[in-house]
C-alpha cells in the first residue's frame, strides 16, 4: 500500500465509523448499554472500544505511551461516543494525510499495555487499526439486529460507490 492507499483507507474508516454510529441513534439509552454478552458487554461499550484503539495508536505513532484505555462508562450517551470518535477520526485523517512514503516505511516502537516492548513498521500498524474497526463495527451490525435495530452498511465497496456516485453528481 503507498500513502494515497492509506488516506482512502482512512477516509473509509471514518465514513464508516459515521455510518456505524448513524445506526445506533435508534437505540433507547437502555438499549445502548444493555449487556449481550459480546466480547465487549455493550453496543456503547464496544463503541468506547473502538475510539480507545483509535486514540491509542495514534498516541503510539506520536511517540506518546498511553497507560490505558478509556473506560466505557465515560461514554454516558451516544453523543458522548460521537464526539470522541468524531474527533479522534479527524485526526486519523489529519495524520495519515501528512505521511510520506519514508513515514509509512519508518520502524514504530512502543509498549502495549501489558508492558511489552514492541518494534513493528507503521504501515502494519496503520493496516492493523483500520482491520481493528471493520472487526469492532461488525460485532455493533450483529448487536443492533440483536435489539431489533437495523444496521447500516459499512463495507468498503459500499464506500467506493458512495464516493463515486458523489463524485458523478
């Protein structure tokens, strides 16, 4: 993948990530919290997942070492959740948007949470976060259906149509 590969995929994410939380405005406040039992107990709690990985590796890519992730209960709403996303997204962009073909190629060390001292390209890095979300925003399709909500779709063809539609307009 070269740099402009990247910036689609980012600009996918977060169309995605829109498309995602567009879905969940159906849901009651109780809906959004209820406990299924999914490796994340909650549509909000996996939504706080999402955004906290986000803000992690970003945090990584800026030499920065978080100690920890958000917790989901400050997320309190969906509004909450699409602020942070709405934010942590557009500096996703911003960041992918400055790389160079050396950047992507550059070496990122940092310690997971665990401790664990890590050495790995950023371009698996950058590859990993985008997978990391289409994982998490399909695990939300499955919760909405679970609470009668209907979900949205957010695969990337969907989003090369929609792109190419709005640019025939």
């Amino acid at each position: 993948m070269d740099v402009a590969d990247f910036r689609t995929l980012y600009d996918f994410n977060s169309w995605a990530n829109r498309r995602t939380l567009e879905a969940c405005a159906a849901l009651t406040p109780e809906q959004f919290t209820r406990d299924l039992g999914s490796s994340f107990r909650s549509v909000r709690d996996t939504l706080a997942h999402i955004y906290g990985a986000e803000w992690v590796w970003l945090e990584r890519w800026h030499s920065r070492t978080p100690s920890g992730l958000p917790v989901a209960t400050d997320f309190p709403d969906l509004e909450s959740v699409r602020r942070r996303l709405s934010d942590i997204d557009r500096n996703l962009i911003d960041y992918v948007a400055s790389l160079t073909p050396q950047d992507i190629q550059r070496t990122v060390q940092f310690k997971t949470m665990a401790g664990v001292e890590i050495s790995q390209p950023l371009w698996q890095c950058l590859q990993h976060l985008a997978n990391h979300g289409s994982y998490h925003r399909g695990q939300v399709a499955t919760m909405l259906r679970q609470l009668g909500a209907k979900p949205t779709g957010t695969d990337l063809i969907g989003f090369y149509r929609e792109r190419s539609a709005q640019a025939g307009a």
